[in-house]
C-alpha cells in the first residue's frame, strides 16, 4: 500500500476535502476536552485487543450526545441566508478564529 500513489485526476479533489476537514473539523476539536477525553478511551479500547474500527464506532455511539452543541446553533435569518450563501459575501478567516 505504501507504493499506492493518489492517481492525479483525484489529487485535487483530495486536496480539497482535505483542506476541509483539517479547517473545519481538525483545528477545532484538537484541543478540545471532548476530543481528548474520546481519544483516550479509544486508545484503551485498542490496548484491550479492539479493533481500531470498533474502538472508533463503539465510543463516538457512546458519546454522539456531547456533539449536540456543535450542531445545534440558532441562527437569525440574516445569518442563515450568509451561510447558505446568499449574500454572495465570502467569509473571512478571521471569523473563524
């Protein structure tokens, strides 16, 4: 697997979902407590002979609750047209700090 390269006409693409989920999920869960406190009993899941998969699946079931604040964000109208796009305004990076 280690020889495998990204064929070229996919590399953009990548680069792409990659650029996302580094931006939009990585940097803010990285310091997180949740994520810290979620990466431990992974880890001991993985030291108990589980598998990296089932180690994954069995803690985000066991803590899928303590997303809900991430996703559940009241928004005015005039702010869900700007994240929908409508206002055609490109947001910036230093809204996202």
């Amino acid at each position: 697997m280690a020889e495998e390269r990204i064929q070229s006409y996919n590399e953009k693409e990548f680069i792409g979902k990659y650029h996302t989920l580094i931006y939009n999920y990585i940097l803010p869960l990285r310091n997180s407590r949740l994520h810290t406190q979620i990466m431990a009993q992974i880890d001991k899941l993985i030291s108990k002979a589980y598998n990296r998969r089932s180690a994954v699946t069995k803690v985000l079931r066991k803590t899928k609750n303590s997303f809900q604040d991430l996703f559940d964000m009241e928004f005015t109208d005039d702010e869900e047209e700007s994240d929908n796009g409508v206002s055609g305004e490109e947001e910036s990076d230093s809204e996202h700090v």
